[in-house]
C-alpha cells in the first residue's frame, strides 16, 4: 500500500506541475494587464480523455463488498451512488510499464479514492485471503480517500505542495471522465447489522 501511495503522490505532483505550467507560460506573453484578465481560463484537462476508460468489472467492488464498506462508514441508511472509473499513467522515471488506476466516487460520501493498481500488461488478480466482507471493511479503513468537503481548493495552483489537497478543475475532471466512461453503481439503503 505504501508504493501506491507514493505512485498516487508522484502522480498528484506530476499533474499538478503540468497544471502549473499553463499560468507560467500565459504570463511569458507580453499580453497587456487588461487584455490577460479578460482572457477567458484554460483548462489543462480535455473533455475527452483517452487516459480514462471503463474498468474492468473484475477490479470493481462487488455489491456485498460496498455493502459491507457502507456499514463501516455507517452510510447504509440511505440510497448510495457509487462510479468507478479506470485511469491509466504513462511510465514514468525509472518505470517501464506504467499502471492503471482505478477510481471510486461516492456521491454522498463526498469522497473520490483509489481502490486498487494494477501494472500495464498484467492482470489484476484479487486477495485470496479477502472475503466480500472483509475486503469492505478493508476499503472502509483504506488510506488515499480524497474528502470532496475539505481537500478541494479553487485551482489546481492553490494546492502547491499539499499531498493531501486536489484542485476544484481536478475533480470536475474526475466526475466528467467517471459519468463519460465510468461504471455506476447504486446501492439501496439497508440497515446493517453490527458485527462483533
């Protein structure tokens, strides 16, 4: 978990220093004060995005699994939604293969986090050990959970060397990518029962 965490970092960072590069290069230009301000905002991230795709459903989290996540966050109670969405990065700086991440967001949980990696040209194969139930619980307590109400700043530059902050542009992009390509899920509301 500790490499996923620091590739997802490494990622955060390089998305974010190409994000920084778009003011740098608009304020080399010798446009005049007035006619810069009327500009109108440059997105670094496209509409259509061949980075994103729709996951492979054996990566995607089963019904009892988000069942069991939902009764660990103490989220059963009411309707649930739920989009996976694949992305995959290029290799980067020592990396041969690159990977494939793929992404939850929760709508009413307001959180967007990584489930699970998976290298290019190799197949994603589930914990044994992990029953539906256990593997719930596992997500539940999982680290890398951006919160949608407190880690979102208004631009991508607003972050700067936060590890744990994302730009509002970032997120946008997350939530058009997961609705264009992404698998949905909706789980009705249940009462779960307490284990012990």
């Amino acid at each position: 978990m500790l490499t996923v965490l620091r590739r997802a970092r490494a990622t955060f960072a390089l998305a974010f220093a190409l994000a920084a590069a778009f003011p740098a290069a608009a304020a080399a230009t010798a446009e005049p004060a007035a006619q810069a301000a009327s500009a109108p905002v440059r997105t670094p991230y496209p509409a259509i995005d061949p980075a994103f795709s729709r996951p492979d459903t054996r990566r995607v989290p089963g019904r009892e699994t988000l069942r069991s996540y939902l009764a660990t966050r103490e989220s059963s109670l009411q309707l649930n939604n739920f989009c996976f969405v694949q992305q995959s990065l290029d290799p980067g700086p020592g990396d041969e293969q690159g990977e494939s991440l793929l992404w939850m967001i929760w709508r009413e949980g307001a959180t967007i986090q990584r489930i699970n990696v998976v290298r290019h040209g190799q197949s994603y194969r589930p914990d044994p050990a992990l029953d539906p139930v256990t593997e719930g619980q596992a997500l539940a307590y999982a680290t890398g959970r951006i919160n949608l109400k407190t880690g979102v700043v208004p631009t991508d530059e607003d972050v700067g060397t936060s590890t744990f902050l994302v730009g509002r542009p970032w997120v946008n992009h997350m939530f058009a990518q997961c609705k264009r390509v992404g698998t949905s899920v909706r789980m009705p509301a249940f009462r779960a029962v307490p284990t012990r």
